[in-house]
C-alpha cells in the first residue's frame, strides 16, 4: 500500500470543530427539520444529492489507484508463492466466513423488520450514480455476470462508475506492471502521483460530510418518523456489536492458535485503535502497526507482504456491514430473498469489497454494487443508511484495522516465522 493512501480525516483547524462533531451536530439538526419542519425537510435532498455526486466523481479513480497500487506493493507475492498464497487464503476464509455469519445474524434478529420504505421517483435519481453496475445473474446467467466484468473500454468503466469493471481493469493493470520491472517504473510513480491527487480531493469532498448527513438525516425522519431514527440506531447498535464480538471472539481465537495474548496484543495497539476510533481512519497508523508488528516477533518479510495486501484485501468489517446492510434494507422494503438470491449476494460482496479500504464513502458505492445482484431490493433504499454510514465508518474502520494488526500474527505462526517468546515478553510489557 502506498504512503499516499488516503486518510479520511482532513486536517482539522485551530478553533474549528472536529468533522465527528460537525456529522454529530448535523444529525441532530437534520433529526429536528424533519420533525418540526417536513415540508422544509422534503427540501433539502439536493445536499445528499451532491455530496454523492461528489464522491462518486471522485471514488472511481481513486479505487483504481489504491487497488493497482496495493497490487504493486504486494508484488513479492510472485517471490514467495507459498507465503502469498497463504496470505490469499486466510483474506478470503476469514471475509467469507464473517460475511456469512452476519448473514445469519440479520436474519435472525432481523433490524430492519416494522420500516414501511416507500421510495420515490427523486430517491431512485438521487442513488442512480451508485446503481450502475449492470444486472448481475438475473438475466443470463454466469456467462452474463462474466461479461459484465469486463469493460467495453477503460474509460466506460470510469463513465459509469462500475465498480466490477473498474476493479477487474485495476487488478489486470496492477499485475501487467508488477511484471514489467523497472520499464514500469514510469506507470508506478504516475499511479502514485494520481492517488495523492485524489486523495486530496477526497479530503476536500469528505468536509461536505455533515452536508450530506443532515439531508439523509431530514428526509428519512420527515418520510418515515423517529420510529425510523430507531431503527436507524438499532441497526448502528448491532453493527458496533457485531464488531466487538468479531474483534473479542473471532481475532482472539486466531490469536490464541497462534500462541499470542489477546488481552496484552489488545493493549499492545490500543493508540492505533484510539486513532482509527477518532478518525474513522486507519492508514495514518500503518507504519506504526507494521513497526510493532516487527519489534513484537512477527518476521519482517510477512509483515512487509501480509499488512499491505491486507488493507486492500482484508476487509472484515466491510464484509460484516455488506451482510448486515443488504438484508436489513430486505427487511426493510420488504423483499423477501431466496437462499439463491443470498448466495449471489455472498459472492458479489466478496468481490465488491476489494480495494474498499481507505475511501470515505466507499462503503455506499460498495452496497451498491453488492444490491446489483440482487436488483428485487429498491437501490433507492440506500438513502437511509446513508445518514448514518459515518457512524457506522467508526466500526468499520477499527474492525478493518483489528483484522490486518491479526492477520500478519497468524501467517507468521503459520509459517513459523513468529517468535512467540519475544511477543509474550513484549506484550507483557505493554
């Protein structure tokens, strides 16, 4: 992963208030004009309409950057086959496995059951941009859905704002310049250089943030009341839950197989946690996450390959809101999905989620993707999630980084190149 990865949190200004404040305050306004005020609320859909047109003018080159880049930076996996593989492995036993469970809890708790969702002509316009992705599996089948990976041309992908085909051209051009040594070099630098400059346009875009948050926030309470609101907040519960018993129960399992405490590994990268908590943002932590890492017993050679191809690769949090959020927006405009329809979804997640760290907003465009396959549910319900994703990005971002500080633990004890006496000693310290 390249140094010029985005960090979602713009720097924030002497006397001006945090962006978490500003959504925070957001909120609650946008709560209050949809309560008092409806009719004045109906109004402000314009302010989420072009906070989304802003990101997904954006999100599109900067997703191929990071993905070619994440590529790129993992290049010793052609080196060392046998330790990349491993790494691949564990990525996607562990995303697919988490997906599935929170598959099963949404179903059984159901968090989006007693929302009536009745979506207008303007909702539909308003996510359209999010929607492009084709119809996957629905109509011809597989041989269609593998057609529909591959752009006409790269700049059609970029037009549509497909993000299948802009993934699937990022990963081909990612590994056609890794092979090319040095005659590559050009194509690197100028894909470093492309994702700082999106990068910092995403951190100009991501100030609008309570903008957007506070139209989301006033229609869904002015159309569907505070019994909405409540939902909206059991959902944001169970998701900060769901991620706890992820962080606790999940990665201190794999913790514990691999002969590491998980209560001193916990307090070991507590300020990177408290960082990522506060930010919503984990890449300003990687170099001190791969510097623990190393300096705890994990070999040097693991942490470099497994952490990076991690933060593209590695998306355990994303994965659990993409389970929890398509069947709660099935519940919720009640659409009943068949055990084919959930499968098709579990596969599409899988692959939508690639790349995804790191860019504010993403998680929408991702969900987005990921209800392609599934085209019974209204894309226009993404709106509600919409005014509470930067709550829900806490989790994410603390999730998605729990599971890459892990993930380099357990390849290193599985390739014996941990030394467990040195990380007990120095999480004892900690």
């Amino acid at each position: 992963m390249s140094e010029t990865t985005i960090s979602a949190a713009p720097v924030r200004r002497p006397g001006r208030p945090g962006l978490f404040l500003q959504v925070v305050v957001a909120s609650v306004l946008g709560l209050a004009l949809g309560v008092f005020a409806p009719g004045l609320a109906l109004e402000t859909r314009w302010t989420t309409d072009l906070f989304l047109r802003l990101i997904v003018m954006a999100v599109g080159p900067l997703l191929f950057c990071i993905v070619v880049m994440g590529i790129v930076g993992a290049g010793s996996l052609r080196t060392v086959g046998r330790l990349g593989a491993k790494a691949l492995l564990y990525f996607e036993v562990m995303t697919t496995l988490v997906l599935v469970i929170s598959v099963g809890i949404a179903l059984a708790v159901q968090p989006g059951r007693g929302i009536v969702f009745m979506p207008t002509a303007d909702d539909a316009h308003m996510v359209s941009s999010y929607a492009r992705n084709g119809h996957l599996l629905h109509e011809g089948g597989v041989t269609a859905f593998l057609l529909s990976l591959v752009p006409r041309s790269p700049v059609d992908a970029f037009a549509q704002g497909n993000v299948l085909q802009i993934l699937f051209f990022a990963i081909l051009f990612g590994c056609c310049v890794s092979q090319m040594g040095e005659a590559g070099a050009p194509l690197v630098r100028l894909t470093e250089a492309l994702s700082a400059l999106f990068s910092r346009m995403m951190r100009f875009i991501i100030m609008l943030a309570p903008l957007g948050v506070f139209g989301a926030m006033a229609m869904t309470t002015a159309r569907y009341g505070l019994d909405a609101i409540g939902h909206l907040a059991a959902f944001v519960a169970l998701y900060f839950l769901v991620i706890a018993l992820f962080v606790v129960g999940g990665l201190g399992t794999c913790l514990r197989l691999s002969g590491v405490s998980p209560v001193g590994f916990l307090r070991y990268f507590r300020e990177e946690l408290a960082i990522t908590f506060a930010t919503t943002a984990s890449d300003s932590v990687l170099p001190s996450v791969m510097a623990k890492l190393e300096h705890m017993g994990v070999d040097r050679q693991v942490v470099g390959l497994v952490v990076p191809a991690g933060y593209s690769f590695n998306l355990d949090a994303l994965s659990i809101y993409l389970g929890l959020a398509v069947i709660f927006l099935a519940q919720a405009t009640g659409t009943h999905l068949t055990v084919w329809q959930i499968v098709i979804m579990l596969a599409t997640a899988l692959l939508t989620s690639k790349g995804a760290h790191g860019v504010p907003g993403i998680a929408i465009v991702v969900l987005a993707a990921t209800l392609a396959a599934i085209p019974s549910i209204p894309p226009a319900s993404l709106v509600m999630l919409l005014a509470v994703d930067w709550f829900i990005g806490i989790a994410r971002a603390v999730g998605n980084l729990a599971g890459n500080c892990v993930a380099p633990v357990v390849i290193g004890a599985w390739e014996g190149r941990l030394d467990r006496k040195r990380a007990a000693e120095v999480l004892g310290r900690s």
